[in-house]
C-alpha cells in the first residue's frame, strides 16, 4: 500500500504546479487588462510633461508578460510531470 500513496502524491504534484502555472496566466492576463485601461492616461500624461503613466504601464505590461510565460512553462511541465506518472501508474 505505501506505492500507491507514492504515485498518488506524485500525481498531485503535478496538478498542483499546472495549477499554479494557470493561475500566473490568469493574474498576467489580468494585468494587460489593466493596461489598456490605463493606456488612456499615456496621451494625457505625456502632453502635461509627465512620464509617469507611461512609465507605469511600461512596467506592468512587462510583468503581466512574464507572469504569463512563467506560468504558461510551469502549467505544461506540471501537465507533462502528471501524464507521465499516470502512465507509470
């Protein structure tokens, strides 16, 4: 019996790293989202003399982008990791 507690623990820690993976996607997503909200103070910004709109989308789009390429490796090496041992299984 201690095999099967084994894979079974195997196997939910591949669910929980695609799970995690997802969840980085989603608040990357969340965060181009609300760049293009802020996009409209860019112009209003940048006529009065002032960079901060510019600089604050600038940051937050390069974040939402990494948190969706990390998310998007650890959702597919947890997928892949919990295919692999159900196969074994």
């Amino acid at each position: 019996m201690p095999e099967t507690n084994y894979v079974r623990l195997k196997e939910d820690a591949g669910i929980g790293r695609a799970r995690r993976g997802a969840v980085l996607m989603v608040v990357g997503r969340v965060l181009l989202w609300m760049d293009v909200l802020l996009a409209m103070f860019v112009y209003v910004g940048m006529r009065n003399g002032s960079h901060f709109w510019t600089a604050w989308v600038l940051v937050e789009a390069f974040m939402g982008l990494v948190l969706i390429i990390i998310g998007r490796r650890m959702r597919s090496q947890g997928i892949s990791k919990d295919a692999s041992t159900r196969r074994a299984a």
